[in-house]
C-alpha cells in the first residue's frame, strides 16, 4: 500500500530533478569554459602585449609566468562559477 505509493512519488521526483541537475552541471561547465576561453585571451594579450613576456623573463620573479597563467585562471573560473551556481542552486 501506503510504501509502494511512496515508493513511486521518489522515484516520481527523482525522473524530475535528474534531468534538471543534468542541464545545470552542462550549464555550469560551458560557462566556465567561455569565460575560461575570454580570461585567457585577455590575459595571454596582456602578457605579450609590449614584451611584458621578455621583461618578466628578464627579472627572473616568477618561473613558468605562462603555465601559472593558465592554471590559475582554470581554478578561478572553475571554483567562482560553481560558487554562483551552488548559490543559485
């Protein structure tokens, strides 16, 4: 009786959010790779704009300035925007 009706409304909610928490971790990932994609253009250009790559290299300060680019701009796009949409969510 009574477990069997319950039985179907959770499987019943769970046909229903699955789909939706599907679609949001997709969104959540594109969004993050589009602004992954701009932040890393934008930054890149800032990094050889007027030989800024040669006069860090020159200074010695800071070892693989292109590697820690792209690594540290993959955890901040990655982490802020699973911040939003966990806030969101």
């Amino acid at each position: 009786g009574s477990f069997l009706r319950y039985l179907g409304a959770l499987l019943g909610i769970l046909a229903l959010i699955s789909p939706m928490e599907t679609w949001l971790n997709y969104t959540r990932d594109r969004l993050s790779l589009a602004w992954r994609k701009w932040l890393t253009q934008h930054f890149i250009g800032q990094y050889l704009e007027d030989r800024n790559y040669y006069l860090i290299e020159l200074k010695g300060a800071i070892d693989n300035p292109d590697q820690r680019l792209h690594e540290d701009i993959k955890h901040l796009t990655a982490h802020s925007v699973k911040l939003m949409v966990d806030g969101i969510h």
